[in-house]
C-alpha cells in the first residue's frame, strides 16, 4: 500500500483558489465516458471516507467527497481524477435535479467540493458521487427555508470533541436516526496527538504521530472520517462546522503556536497551521468563500496569509437565525502563563493585570462587529449562537482557565452586550470542556438576580475523556455558579434542540459506554424555553 508523501505541497491563496474553483466546478446534465475521466486509475473504491453535504443556503447546498482507495495511507498520486455527482429528488435517482462532473486534484488531496444553487428551498434531496465503476453511499441533505417563510420546526444537534482514541462513535450511529434538520458541530474534529501518547489505555489506536505536516493532517482527518458511524451521520443530514484549538495544536491562538510537550517536535507554526487549515477545507463540506472575506457586503480577497473566513451565518426563515463563530483565528493569546510559556493554564486572575486589557479579542474586532450586527436583527423568533466553549464562569476555586471566556473578560463584556441588544430568543450553544452545562448567560456574573440575556447549552464530548472531577466536584461548581442549573461531566453523546414559535426543548442524548461500539443512547435530561421568556428550566 502506497504511502503519501511527507513532502506534500502546501499551496499559497492563489494556487488553492485555483485549484479549488476546478474542484468546484460542474457540468450539468453532462455525462463523460469512463474513458475519459481523469488520467488516474481507480481500481478500488475510493469513496473509503464516505460523502457529506453542509453550507446550506435556501437554494443550494455543498456536497462533499474525497477520493482515497484501499485505506487512509494510501493514495491516488499526483494525477487528477474525473468525478460525477448527481442530485434527485428520490434516493432510486429516478427523478434526478442536476448532474456534472467535478475534478478531484492531487492540489486539494483529491476532494471535491460541489457548490449547488438553483434547488426549491425547504427541501430534502439525495446525492451520490461516481468514480471509476464505483458508486458511492447515497447522501440525504436540504435546503434552508426562504428567508421570509414562516417555519414552525427546526430540529439539530450539537457536538463536538470526538478524541479517536477515547472511544467509538456509537453517539453517532444513534445520531444518525434523530430525523434532524442539521448538525452543529462546535470544534475538535480531529486530534493532533500522537497514538503512543494515549496506547496504554486507548480504546481504539491512533494510527501515525504528532500531526504537523499537510500529509499528516490529511492522514489523521483520514482516520476519522473511515469510521462507519460518523459518516452514517454525515449521510442523514446537512452540517455546519466551526473549529476550536484541536484542529492546528493543544491551545493555539491566532499566529501563536500553543502548548507544545516535550515530546512534541517544533515546527514552523505559521506553516503548521497553514496545513492545518488547507487539511480541514479539504474535508468539509464547505464553500470556497471560505477563501474570501466579507466586507460591507462585497466578497475581497482577504489581506491576512492563510486565513479562512469560517465565521457565518444561516437563517431557518422566520424562525431562528444561526450564527457560528470562530473563537481560535483571530484570538489573542492567553496571559499571565506560568513561566510564559505558550498555551493556556489556570490562573488566579487576581494577580493578572493583563486580564483587564480592554483590547484583548477572542473573536477579533471585525467578527466582533459582524456578530453585534447580526444580533441586533430582527425577524426572528430565536437568535442561535453556536461556538466552542462556555460562554459563563464555571469554576469554584477562584482561579480561571485563561483560555476560555474567563480569559477574555472584556471580550466576554463586548459579547454581553451585544446579546443585550438583540431582539429575540437568544440561545448559546458551546463544547469544548467534555461535560454537559445547562444555564443563564447574565448580564452580571457577580449578582444572583442579574437579567438573563440567553439560554446556554453546552454540550459533552462524542468521545473525549473529561477531566478527573468527580461528582461532589461538579456540585460545588453548580453551587459555586447559580448561573447554571445543570452539569454532568460522566457521559458522552450530544445534544438534540428541537425550535418552534414557541418555544424551544432541548434534550441531551448520552451513550452507555463509549468504549463499546454497539453501546445504547437514552436521554440524560431535558430542558425548555419559552419563545419571549427569560430563563431555561428542566423538564
């Protein structure tokens, strides 16, 4: 079995632009002969990593594929390969809506991303890829409801944190049957770590080392996604990403590498991350705009190296507008460390007087901006941030992590104030800490009968160990922050918010054991909120 190469190129805006828009690029209605698809040989399935859809808007939708027979080392070398998609209305594809052919570029690791427009809105499809003689899994996906319509469901999910090694996606495959409209996934896709970091109590081995390279990130996104379940989960429904620290290095932010271990080799970060960055648009089904940035409404070409503009927003008509951060790009980096070393630690933030910097971003002064404005529209019922961590303190100690909102206080005042400005239901949902959260975002932390500005779901990892805190722990942090009314850090799964006029269920959905592959789900808890009511309850 072939080995990709360690010296897999890296491409510059130009190039990945380039090579992106002939990934993209379709030919409706148009049937090639076999004998002409492509200069490389395909003679073994190469739709090993599945298929998936995302980016949806109210007339198109992204579909996704990358090409890689015989197993996540192997690979189609340096020649392009023909693709054909095709989208129906019926999953028999008797009543098919268009039809083309993309090109999968060694460039972009042989992904194709096939960006779709002219669909009816609020409204399910079936896709399939061809390749060779083979034919893929066949995908369902959607469209958003016009912008106008009046909507009375929204059912997702959230999820985040899926560590290989903890565990198996069984949280996926019961995923999977929920009937959702969409996945929310809120960071941690990937792990950079090495197998031998986590061999002798793994679950299941990471295959490979410390990834830095563009071969490494491909392999190890190659890992997770042959996993039968996760891309079960991919095929039900549409998602949508933003990405947390996991995906580059342990605690990076911005241009700042983060904390590296001594058994970490150094590297050059701005090329590490570049790598990174390239790897995720290559598995996601994302649009190429991701390569652009949007200012007062006109797509430019962004100024700033490397940077991908995930930052977005997805309207569900008149019922709830979504928007998903990114809380790693454009975050400054973590203060007061001991020893000033990179990444993150728990600090007392009395005796850090860098915590009260006024300028100090965990999302930047223009997506700062863009979520302000975005906040303060009207013409929804429900207004739905999605990001990677929690938003509210959760400690009981005094001392903070300086890498979540505690860390940002000014950043976390500026984000307060927009919610106060907002006009709707607003509900926050996060990831990140491995354990469920159910609460208030308050106007003032520091006083119990502060106004309530949101609800806030955070929710536990599909995998990812927790930390060592035991359950008489986690009482004293729901004591220690009246914030929140619910916290479990003991299962894993995900969470199912169910959206209506009038209100809002959301229900946190855990598996038995994670380290069985055919583990059952059952419903940890419940919650509900009222459409123009302040607070969350339990139900």
């Amino acid at each position: 079995m072939p080995n990709i190469k360690k010296t897999a190129p890296l491409l510059d805006r130009r190039n990945l632009l380039k090579f992106t828009a002939a990934s993209a690029s379709t030919v409706a209605g148009i049937w090639w002969p076999g004998a002409s698809w492509g200069q490389a040989k395909i003679s073994s399935n190469p739709f090993t990593l599945g298929v998936a859809s995302g980016s949806p808007t109210s007339d198109g939708i992204v579909l996704w594929t990358r090409l890689l027979p015989s197993g996540i080392f192997s690979s189609l070398g340096n020649e392009n390969a023909s693709v054909r998609w095709e989208i129906a209305h019926d999953d028999k594809f008797q009543r098919i809506v268009q039809q083309g052919t993309s090109v999968a570029t060694p460039q972009l690791g042989h992904s194709v991303h096939v960006e779709l427009a002219g669909l009816m809105s609020d409204s399910w499809y079936f896709y399939r890829f061809h390749a060779g003689e083979f034919t893929s899994a066949v995908g369902r996906t959607r469209t958003l409801p016009a912008v106008d319509a009046k909507v009375n469901s929204l059912r997702m999910a959230y999820a985040s944190c899926q560590h290989w090694g903890h565990g198996f996606y069984g949280a996926y495959r019961h995923m999977a049957q929920e009937q959702l409209d969409l996945v929310m996934f809120l960071g941690d896709y990937i792990y950079e770590y090495p197998g031998t970091t986590n061999a002798a109590n793994a679950v299941r081995l990471v295959t490979g080392g410390w990834v830095q390279s563009l071969a490494d990130y491909r392999q190890r996104y190659a890992l997770h996604k042959s996993d039968a379940d996760l891309q079960a989960a991919h095929l039900a429904c549409p998602w949508v990403f933003t990405w947390d620290d996991h995906e580059v290095q342990n605690d990076y932010t911005g241009d700042t590498a983060g904390y590296a271990s001594q058994a970490e080799p150094s590297t050059d970060f701005s090329k590490r991350r570049a790598a990174a960055y390239q790897a995720w648009y290559e598995h996601m089904p994302v649009r190429s705009s991701v390569l652009t940035k949007a200012l007062a409404g006109l797509i430019e070409r962004s100024s700033k190296p490397n940077e991908l503009r995930i930052y977005q927003n997805l309207r569900w008509g008149q019922l709830a507008n979504m928007m998903l951060l990114d809380p790693r790009q454009y975050k400054d980096p973590a203060v007061c460390n001991p020893d000033g070393r990179l990444g993150s630690a728990v600090i007392d933030p009395k005796t850090c007087e860098a915590l009260k910097d006024p300028a100090r971003t965990m999302l930047g002064k223009t997506q700062e901006d863009w979520l302000h404005q975005q906040l303060g529209m009207t013409g929804t019922t429900w207004q739905v941030v999605g990001q990677a961590t929690l938003i509210g303190p959760f400690g009981a100690s005094g001392r903070i992590s300086n890498d979540g909102w505690d860390g940002y206080p000014a950043a976390r005042e500026r984000l307060l104030g927009s919610l106060a400005g907002s006009h709707a239901s607003n509900v926050v949902i996060g990831g990140d800490v491995h354990a469920n959260w159910v609460g208030h975002v308050k106007a003032d932390y520091t006083k119990v009968r502060s106004k309530i500005l949101a609800s806030e779901f955070c929710g536990t990892s599909i995998t990812s160990r927790p930390t060592a805190a035991t359950r008489a722990v986690m009482d004293v942090r729901l004591a220690k922050n009246p914030h929140y009314i619910f916290n479990d850090n003991e299962k894993r799964g995900y969470g199912v918010c169910e959206f209506s006029p009038s209100g809002l269920k959301t229900t946190l959905r855990v598996v038995e054991d994670v380290t069985k592959a055919d583990t059952a789900v059952s419903t940890l808890a419940s919650f509900s909120v009222q459409s123009g009511k302040l607070g969350v309850e339990r139900i």
